[in-house]
C-alpha cells in the first residue's frame, strides 16, 4: 500500500482488442483513486511510452501480437505494479511468476476488478462501500455501439434476443431484426454485464431476462431454441436458480 492512502495511482491500459479496453477504461474511471494516463494497442508501443513517462500500474494483456505482455514486464528495468488481463487461463503461471499483484481474466467483472485494486490499496475502502458509491453515482447504460457497415450503430440492449458468433462475426439478434458485426463473441461478451446476459455456448450469449424456458440441454429465447454447451451448462443452471 501506498505511504499515503490519498494518493492517486497513474495508470496504463495496454490491449490490443479495443472492446476491452473499453472495458477497462470505464472501470478505471469509477475509482477515484485511479488516473488513466494513457493507453496502448500492442506492448511495443507501450514500452514506448514508459520510456515518456511512468505510471503506477498497469492493466497488461498478455497475448498481443509481436511482443507478449510477459515480455514487456522483463524488458522493463524497474517494472511499476502489474495486473495481467487475459483470456487465456494458461498463462496465469507466467504472470505470478513476475509478481504480479493479480491476474483477470477475461470477460472481467466489476467486482473482481475492485479486488485486485484493492490488493495495492488494502483495507482502504470495503468492496461493498466501493460498490454501492460508484453504482449510485453512474447508473449502468442501457445501450451498445457496435460497428455495422462501417457505422456505429446504437443498439439497446432490453432490445437484444441474443448474439450467435459466426467465425469472425457476430449475429446479434432483437426483436425487430438481426445485425452483423465484424469482431469476436469474447469482446461482446466484455461489453455486457453478467446480471443481464450470460453465455451459454461458444456461440451464444443469451438476454437473461428474455429466456422463455429451459432445462439441462437447451434454452427457449424468443421463439428459436439454442443449445447448452458443456463447459457452460454448470454455470448456467446455477445462475438461473431463484
């Protein structure tokens, strides 16, 4: 913990996918105790900027092109504090490894992201504290951009059936119609929060509140019927229990 408990840690987000950035920028903004001094597409670049300019910590992706973020921590010579966000569970040895103050991974909650900050500034505010302040203060929105034919266009998310992954498009699907977007399941499911969508399939995050019916092998959503995947049945049964 910081000498002085008032004091404001510089921050640096470095990820290559701009939805989780986008994730993490917001989150950076509730606590106001963080400062977001920059951020960074890819590590090379990063590195760039801490020769500028240094910061207090850093919430490091690991796999990005060219230059891994493990790598970027062990070309630093005095490497400030670090939180690797990934969604890779393969990689959590390496960033302990590196001492690292915590490891997130992918799609990050609210609430575990309060708990790995809370790991530099211990005991100084409750997780419930924090939460109640930050939630009565800036309600959650009700809406998404997502980038359809090289727009951005609003979409509300009360409105969202579902979104199907299809490669390297996402299909979303509301109750008047059906959009396509170029980026990955895994960065829509980052832009969501988990009280009102889960994911129930590689393929599929479902709008819990339009659920119709269910049980262990499928979910009724609108009038289509989608499949429970394995690795997410567990989840998703324990989730909807009352």
């Amino acid at each position: 913990m910081p000498q002085n408990e008032n004091r404001i840690l510089q921050c640096l987000i470095v990820d290559d996918e701009p939805l989780a950035r986008d994730v993490l920028r917001r989150y950076v903004a509730k606590l106001p105790y963080l400062y977001l001094a920059g951020e960074c597409s890819n590590a090379i670049d990063a590195f760039s900027f801490l020769q500028r300019q240094t910061v207090d910590l850093i919430f490091l992706d690991i796999r990005m092109p060219e230059l891994l973020g493990t790598e970027l921590v062990q070309s630093l010579r005095k490497a400030p504090k670090i939180i690797f966000t990934t969604a890779y569970k393969e990689y959590a040895s390496d960033g302990f490894e590196l001492d690292a103050v915590d490891y997130l991974l992918k799609p990050i909650r609210f609430e575990r992201f309060l708990r790995a900050v809370d790991k530099i500034f211990p005991g100084k505010r409750s997780e419930e504290e924090l939460v109640e302040k930050t939630e009565e203060n800036k309600s959650t929105p009700n809406f998404i951009y997502l980038r359809i034919d090289r727009k951005l266009v609003k979409i509300i998310l009360s409105d969202i059936l579902y979104f199907e992954s299809d490669r390297d498009y996402v299909k979303v699907y509301t109750t008047e119609k059906r959009l396509i977007t170029r980026q990955t399941i895994g960065s829509i499911e980052a832009m969501l929060s988990p009280a009102e969508f889960i994911r129930i399939h590689r393929s599929f995050i479902l709008n819990i509140p339009r659920i119709k019916s269910f049980n262990h092998e499928i979910v009724e959503i609108g009038s289509t019927e989608l499949p429970i995947g394995k690795l997410f049945r567990d989840k998703f049964i324990q989730s909807m229990k009352p």
